[in-house]
C-alpha cells in the first residue's frame, strides 16, 4: 500500500520511495528514508495535504508525493508485518 491509502494513527514501516530521483532527494531531504516508521497524522479534506509523523517530525505532503511512498503495516509490538 501507499501511504496514500494508509489508515491515520498507525506506525507504518517505509518499503521503497518511489519516483524520480529528484523526488527521492526531497525525501531524503525532510528526513523521511527507506526503513523509517511513519504515520499519518491527519489528511486535509478536499484533497489537501497529508501531515504525516517521521523521527519525532511532522511533515505535509501532497497527495501525489504520498503516493509515491510505499509501505506496510506494523503489529501492536512494533515489529513489522507483511501487507496483502
């Protein structure tokens, strides 16, 4: 899944950036790497941003950027979990 799709106030676990390398430097740029735990904070309605949570940071993204985020459930322990 995206984390365009992901559900608010879970940790998730960052698989893969996806996108263009410049993209990928802007990420990197506001913390945000392969492997982190992230989680959505909140979603503007009307198609706004995502503020999303990275290393103690909140951070807005656009739709199409969070779209490009790949990434996958984490249990109650912390411990990573495979998504379907």
């Amino acid at each position: 899944m995206t984390l365009l799709n992901a559900p608010q106030d879970t940790w998730l676990k960052v698989i893969a950036l996806e996108g263009g390398r410049n993209l990928r430097a802007r990420l990197t740029q506001y913390g945000l790497f392969e492997g982190d735990s992230v989680r959505v904070v909140r979603a503007a309605p009307l198609r706004g941003p995502l503020m999303i949570e990275v290393n103690g940071r909140e951070i807005a993204l656009g739709r199409r950027v969070a779209d490009k985020i790949v990434v996958e459930a984490k249990d109650a322990t912390g411990a990573d979990r495979p998504t379907q």
